[in-house]
C-alpha cells in the first residue's frame, strides 16, 4: 500500500511541477485607479482581468517587433547621377579610400 501511495504522490509531483512550467505566478503592483479602471474594463467587455493583462502584453511586444525591425531612412540625396564619376556600387573599397582620404584611414 506504502509503494501505491508513493507513486501516486510522485505523479502528482510531477504533474503540479509540468503544470508550474507551463504557467508562470507573478505579482505586479498596479496603482489602484489604473487596477479600478482596468476592471471596470474587463467588466465592460465581458473579459477577466487576466485575460485583458495578457492582451496588453501581447499587444507591447507586437508594437515592440514592428519598431524592432529596422530604420529606414528616407530619401535625402542632393543633385543627381548618385556616385561619383569612375565608382561603382560594388566598389566598396575605393569608396572607403575615399571617405578616410587625408584622414589617416
């Protein structure tokens, strides 16, 4: 009976700690009239408070991933013909020499 008891409480273990790493408890300290207003929120839109939390924290890290993405710059070139006479896009290397030319580079 001992050894039946025993397994069991072990595949409980087991299963609250797969639980626990599926599904992270924290505390966050929400100022009172934001948590009010949130509530109320959620009470509105027929939704839990938890449910309207993970929303919003999906939504952060979505707006996060599209600014994360890259900086374009917009187009400022002056005159026109793009580089000068003789270089190439390719040239990489007589471009630099040119950049750093009287510069020590």
């Amino acid at each position: 009976m001992y050894l039946l008891k025993n397994s069991i409480a072990q595949g409980l273990h087991s299963r609250i700690l797969s639980d626990m790493l599926k599904h992270m408890r924290t505390s966050v300290d929400i100022p009172d009239n934001l948590l009010r207003r949130i509530k109320g929120l959620a009470r509105r839109r027929g939704t839990t408070l938890r449910e309207l939390i993970i929303q919003g924290l999906r939504d952060a890290l979505t707006r996060e991933a599209a600014t994360a993405r890259g900086y374009r710059l917009e187009e400022c070139a002056v005159g026109e013909g793009g580089l000068i006479e003789g270089l190439t896009d390719s040239d990489w290397d007589e471009v630099r020499a040119r950049i750093y030319e009287g510069r020590g580079g």
